[in-house]
C-alpha cells in the first residue's frame, strides 16, 4: 500500500513538475556524456599503451635516395656502414640496453606500409627506394633512448633516430589533454546538475507544500515523506545516465568501431561492450548526486 | 492526557513569550475550550502539543509522555495520536471526498480494505454520507470542515485539536461543526478546541481556558465565554479585537 502510494505520488511529481523534470534529465544526460568521454577516452589510451608499448620501438632509419640529412651526404646507405650500424648494436656497450633487434630493408618496409595503408590511395604514389631501411631497436627500458639516439644519429648512413614512443606519447599526452577537458567540463555540467536538481525539487516541495504538511500532521513517517521527491531526482538523473551510457555506446559502436577502425586499421579501438563498463558507473554517479542533492534541498525546505 | 508544566514559550528574544509559564491538565476524554484575543497563544499551545514548535521552558506531557523526550523520528507516531484541524480547512483541492480522508489513512501504510471500510464509516460519523465522489470546491464551507474532520479523526487518535475550526463559517453551520466535534468527543476522544467564537462556547457549556498574552487567566469548568464576574465597561466589540487594542482601551478607561 504504502508503496504504491509513493509511487503514485513519484508519478504525479513527475507529471506535475515536467518541464523541470525534462531539463534535470537533459542536463545530467550531457554532464554525464562529458564524464563517459573522458572515461572512455582513457580506456583507449591504457589500451593503445597495452598494444603498441610492446610493439613500438626505438627506429634507427638508413640513407636513402631522397634523404638529406647531414649524415646522409655521401648518398644512401651502403652495405659496410649497415654491417657497421649492426656490429654496434651487438657490441656489449649497446647490447646491455636492449632486448633484440631487427633490421627491416626497404622492400620490407614496402610491405608494412602497403598493409597499413591498404585501402588509401596513397600506396600507389610512393615506391619501394621512397622508403627507408632501418634498424628496430626492442629497448630494455625504453626511458633509455637517450643513449640509443646519441649514439647512433651521428653515425654515417644513418638519417635519423626516432623513438616511436616519444610519437606515442604526444598522441597520449593530446588524448590525455581532451579527456582533461571533458572531465572539465563534465565537472561545470555537473554543477549545473546539482543546481537544477536541487531547484527543481524545492519547486516539487513548495508546489506540494499541501500534501506534505497534512502527511505530517497525521503522522507519516520522514521515509514515506521525502522519499517520492528524493526518487523524483534520482529517477531523472538516471534517465539522463541511460542516456548518456545509450549515447556512447553508439559513439563507441558507430564511430570508434565503424568509421575510424576502417581509416585507422593499426589502432586498436575500445570496443562498444568495453563501453558498458562505464554505464553502471554513470548511472551511479547520476543516482548519487541526485540523491544527495535531492536529500539536503529537503532538509533546509521540507519540515518534517 | 495532555499535561502543561510551567510551559514557556518564547519566538523572538526580546518579545514577550507566546506562551508565559503555562501550567494546565486536560484529561482524557474532556472537551476544553481555548479562549483568547488572537495573539494570546492558542496556537501556539496546541503547536507544542503536536511537537511542531518546542517549549523554551518547561515540560509538555502527551498521554503520559514528555514530548521533549520524543526523539524526531518517533514524532510521527506522537502525531497519529493526535487529529488537527483548522481554520482553513487544507483539503487537497484535486482529491474527492473519499481520497481526502483515505489519504490520512495511505500515507501511514493502512491497507487498501481497511481504507475502505473505514472511510465511509467516518464520512457517516461526520454527516457526509454518500458525498463520498464530490471534490472540495463542490462543498460548502461547512461540508468542508466536516471533511477536514473526518480525515483529523480517521485515524482514531485519541485527542483532537481544533484551531478555530468555525472561523470561516456562520452561526449555524458552526452549531453544526460543534455537534460533529462533539459527538466524536463522546466517542471518548479528547477535543481541545481553540476559538474566539463566544457564542459557541456559551452554548456548549464545557470547560473554558482563558489566555492573555500567554498567561493563563481563567480555567473554568462548563463556562461561559466571559467571566461570570463581569469585567466594568469592556464590551463585546473590544473581547473581540485584539489584544493590543484591549490594552490601549483599557488603558483609555483608566
Ligand atoms: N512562528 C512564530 N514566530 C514568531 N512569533 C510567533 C510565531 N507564532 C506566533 N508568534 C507570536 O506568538 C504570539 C502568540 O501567537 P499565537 O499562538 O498564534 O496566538 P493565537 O493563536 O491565540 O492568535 C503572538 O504574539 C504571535 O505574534
Ligand atoms: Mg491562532
């Protein structure tokens, strides 16, 4: 009985106070949003770190034709400096920073860059001598490229030295930037959340001042009081976190997963079901803070 | 059944007290009149029986118990003891009849077929058989309070408070309202009911307590609304007013 009853009065808040209610579900819904994007965009760094921290390695690029780097003066690489290049790698004053090595020619370099850029037009304007060989270095510790790089790009034949993970690390660091302001302004949307929530139901509890004040006279308990208005918060902010959760999922599903994995075929994309993961804690979030909102404004502007 | 010891009640710092070392026993099933200019307290004494405002001074008892000892989330139940009505009546304009008084009954968990046995039981009590489906704004002003009644009185509380509750009608709907209070009152429930409305109090003959600027001034028992000893040259129309303005002329006769 008692529950039904609350319901009821859930129902009638509800209808009663619409377009609050609308625009309490709005907001959460792009404060939310904004708080499962940053999520979202962290899961995908951690995941670009799992796969290519393993993979990347510290490149040690050959002469070739078009190279016109300093140490590139005398033209491409020839078969003594590599043989040279290699002798250092496997001299012990090198060998103790690194796991292993390999040496990619150009026409294995040719083969990589035609699988990664299989669908783009581009393949077919650069050719096998366009691209230069090198050297991959598995480092132990790859804080160590330092050393790696100063000994290696003053050597002759070689062009350039460059730390995959330093490239990573700026993509990262760009990735780590936007979640940062989408956490940023999760957090002004949020506050906008609380306010209207808060706002709405004190309009929700002068506009049923009546009820409230007979269901105290007669003496119903504080539970059956508040509890409609504190479940009319909750259940808009939840709305808004369904929203949210809904609305990323088909970001993650569409976009990360449809057109970005097609242009991007080397970057592991998080996948939609990973994305479920923060709908419980949106909604949760949403639900607290609705919650705790909803229960303070009633304490300060419901008597009970 | 409600017990006043030294009952002291004061709103603002500096005004004088609401209610100024009150001490006063109703027993059970007595029917007490609060009699009063507007100003001298009423209110506020029948407020401090529901817990709704606490005494800054002294001790409020409820059926044997210190309200002061009533911890806020047993107040409740101290409230389903006790029935209110008012002036104004404060039905929920969009329910009928029948959910005005069941909503007293729902929202203290009262199963759905006790409600409805119960309801038209007390709606006959209160002379509003077969009004069950009419909305508040159907009513008159006196089918109204006997509405408010009914859901004051639903939950069979053992006392009855009534703040003015003819201050909004006429002389012969409120004859009306006092042969419903008391009949409930006969049914053995306490009724303290505060009013300035002489006639009615002359005619019932009950007990009469008298406050003036929060003292208590008078208890008497099957009392008029005056004093039998007459007070020299005060009129009807200056028992009426307020109590300021019953000093000022008081003062004036001086
Ligand atoms: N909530 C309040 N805050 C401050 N003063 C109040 C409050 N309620 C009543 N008073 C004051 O207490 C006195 C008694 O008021 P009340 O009990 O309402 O008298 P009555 O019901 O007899 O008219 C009055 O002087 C009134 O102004
Ligand atoms: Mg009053």
């Amino acid at each position: 009985m008692r529950l039904l009853f609350i319901l009821g009065e859930i129902g009638s808040g509800l209808r009663r106070n619409l377009s609050m209610v609308i625009s309490v579900v709005l907001v959460t819904f792009v404060s939310l949003t904004f708080v499962g994007a940053a999520g979202m965009l962290q899961m995908q760094i951690n995941q670009m770190k799992g796969y290519w921290y393993d993979k990347v390695q510290v490149a040690v690029f050959l002469c070739n034709d078009g190279s016109t780097a300093v140490g590139c003066a005398s033209g491409p690489a020839t078969k003594e400096q590599q043989a040279n290049l290699q002798a250092m790698l496997e001299s012990p004053a090198v060998k103790q920073y690194i796991n292993d090595f390999q040496f990619e020619s150009q026409a294995e370099a040719y083969t990589h860059f035609k699988e990664q850029f299989s669908n783009s037009p581009i393949v077919d304007s650069v050719s096998e001598d366009q691209l230069p060989a090198s050297f991959r270095i598995n480092m132990k510790n790859p804080e160590k490229y330092q050393i790696i790089s100063e000994t290696f790009s003053s050597q002759p034949g070689v062009e350039t030295v460059s730390d995959q993970r330093q490239v990573l690390e700026r993509i990262f660091s760009w990735m780590n930037g936007a979640s940062v302001a989408a956490m940023g302004v999760a957090v002004v949307m949020i506050f906008c959340a609380v306010l209207l929530i808060t706002t709405t139901i004190r309009l929700s509890a002068f506009s049923r001042r009546r009820e409230t004040g007979i269901m105290r006279l007669v003496g119903a308990s504080k539970t059956v009081i508040q509890l409609p208005f504190i479940l009319e918060g909750v259940i808009a902010a939840v709305v808004g976190a369904v929203l949210a959760s809904v609305t990323l999922w088909l970001m993650a599903h569409f976009w990360l997963n449809g057109d970005l994995s097609t242009q991007f075929l080397n970057t592991p994309f998080i996948s939609s079901t990973q994305v479920l993961v923060i709908a419980p804690v949106l909604i949760a979030l949403g639900a607290g803070l609705a919650g705790i909102s909803s229960l303070l404004t009633l304490r300060r502007y419901l008597k009970v | 059944m409600i017990r006043f010891e030294n009952v002291t009640k004061v709103y603002e710092q500096n005004a004088r007290p609401a209610l100024d070392s009150v001490s006063l026993e109703i027993n059970r099933g007595e029917f007490t009149f609060l009699v009063g200019a507007s100003g001298s307290g009423k209110s506020t004494f029948l407020r401090l029986i529901l817990k709704e405002d606490k005494a800054s001074s002294g001790s409020v008892y409820v059926a044997g118990q210190n309200v002061a000892n009533i911890s806020s989330w047993r107040v409740p139940k101290l409230r389903r003891g006790i029935g209110v009505v008012f002036q104004d009546f404060r039905l929920l304009p969009q329910k009928n009849v029948f959910a005005n008084v069941a909503f007293a009954m729902q929202v203290i968990g009262k199963s759905r077929s006790i409600i409805r046995e119960t309801v038209p039981e007390v709606l006959k009590t209160v002379g509003l058989e077969g009004k069950e489906r009419r909305m508040p704004h159907e009513l008159s002003g006196g089918e109204q309070q006997r509405v408010a009644i009914a859901r004051a009185v639903v939950n069979r509380p053992g006392i009855l408070l009534a703040d003015e509750p003819t201050g909004n009608l006429d002389p012969i709907t409120s004859m009306g309202i006092m042969g419903v209070l008391d009949k409930i009152n006969q049914n053995g429930t306490t009724v303290v009911m505060a009013t300035h409305d002489d006639d009615i109090v002359n005619e019932m003959r009950r007990r009469v307590v008298e406050l003036k600027n929060g003292k208590v001034i008078r208890d008497e028992a099957k009392a008029l609304y005056t004093s039998m000893i007459p007070v020299v040259g005060e009129s009807r129309r200056l028992r009426d007013a307020s109590g300021e303005e019953l000093n000022r002329a008081q003062g004036a006769q001086l």
